[in-house]
C-alpha cells in the first residue's frame, strides 16, 4: 500500500515505536518451543528499535538467550475500542546490548526514570530488538506489511548528533521546559502538562510528561549538533506565531 495524504504507513509505525513505552512481548519457550508473551517496558534506540531492561531470572529473558527470534506487540492505546486503534507487530532478533550500553540507558532511564535502581542489579541487562520487519494494522484496509527500512531512521552520517543528544536533552530539560510546553500544546495540539525531552534523532524530537509521550516530527532531517539547535530555535518560533 502506497503512502496517501492521510495514510503514511512508514510514518504511523515510526510514530508508535517512538511513543511506546509497554509492550507485549513475545518469545519461544526455551526446550519446548512453545509460545510464550510477557508485558515489559520498553524505550527506542535512536533508529528508533526497541530497547529492553530484563531480568535473566525472568522466563522472557531465558527464552531470548536460548532462542533470539521475538515480536513485539505495540498499539497506541487509543480511547474507545483498542481493535479500532493502530498496532504493529514487530518481529526480530533481541540481542543483549555489548556495545553503546551508556547510550541504552540514558535514553531507556529518559523514558523510564524509575527504573534507575535495577541497573545495578547484576540481573538486569539491556537488549535491543533488531527489526526484520512489522505489520501494520492501521484500520479498515489499512493492513501493511513494512521493511526495516521503512520504519526504522537512517542514522548515517549523524554521527555529531548523536555525540550531542545527551548535551541537548539536558538543556532543553533544565533551561526550556517553557519551550517543551509550546511545542506540546500549539505544535502537536496536547495539554499542557510537564513535558521534558527524552530523547532526539535526525527525524525528530520525543518527549513525556507523565504517562503521555509526544513524537514532534522535523520538517527536515538534521544530523549535527548546530543543525539541530537551529531547528529547535525555528519551532519554538513557530510555535510562539501560533498564539499571536
């Protein structure tokens, strides 16, 4: 299905792995191979994958270690009917994190600052989820079968952006919590609320308050440090114009 005015399929399920923050997650029963789901938080990698904090006592983490394939399910918890709300099912491989484990917690802890005491518990590790695609049930008709590379954002050459996300989110949290504010009621139409900055990408910046979670899309990519100061700078004012 061909993306329309007002069905973007790669964008919608972009959007849900970016705003999710419970899922159901299944994995293969270890010795028997038998189906087995779980209920586990979860936060995004800034390509926008999965990102686990689990216990190895837990079952889902022994079935991941004896057999990586896992889907995840995510919807986007919408009032009314849940079946009337879109989902994707997520299907990949969900390995322990060996590498960029200090990025993995800052942007899991962003999302889940409650979680900070079970990172030293020597159970707990961090796994990331590596996509081999999903399936988007968006509605009537709007069934979609998507390729990674099609809901996933391409992080090359955004090198110096991703060195200054930790910088940035710690600003705008500390010295523009005003400015979160109007990008959350006059660019995206939420309440107001606490909003601060989880976390951001080439593609866009994630934010929360609470049990709410944002996703402000860019209206063009970014993939340094100054680009992305310079674009937070142009919504704020479009967001200040808004209220004139």
């Amino acid at each position: 299905m061909q993306p329309t005015p007002d069905f973007d399929p790669g964008k919608l399920a972009k959007s849900l792995l970016r705003r999710s923050r419970q899922g159901a997650l299944a994995t293969l029963m270890a010795g028997s191979g038998d189906p087995y789901c779980s209920l586990v938080n979860l936060a995004s990698h800034p390509d926008g994958s999965p990102i686990l904090l689990i216990s190895r006592l837990a079952v889902h983490t022994r079935n991941i270690l004896a057999d990586a394939r896992v889907s995840l399910m995510l919807d986007e918890r919408a009032p009314g009917d849940p079946l009337e709300g879109a989902r994707i099912m997520l299907s990949g491989q969900a390995e322990q994190a060996e590498e960029d484990r200090d990025l993995l917690q800052r942007r899991y802890l962003n999302a889940h600052p409650s979680a900070e005491a079970f990172v030293s518990f020597k159970d707990f590790s961090f796994f990331r989820i590596h996509p081999t695609g999903t399936h988007l049930v968006a509605g009537f008709g709007r069934i979609v079968d998507l390729k990674p590379e099609q809901f996933l954002t391409d992080l090359a050459g955004a090198e110096d952006l991703l060195a200054a996300e930790e910088g940035a989110v710690a600003y705008m949290n500390a010295d523009h919590r005003d400015t979160m504010d109007l990008y959350a009621t006059r660019l995206l139409n939420a309440a107001a609320g606490d909003w601060r900055c989880t976390g951001c990408d080439p593609e866009g910046l994630d934010m929360q308050a609470e049990q709410s979670v944002l996703r402000l899309e860019f209206p063009e990519r970014v993939i340094s440090g100054a680009a992305l100061r310079k674009m937070l700078v142009r919504l704020a004012r479009e967001a200040r114009a808004k209220g004139e």
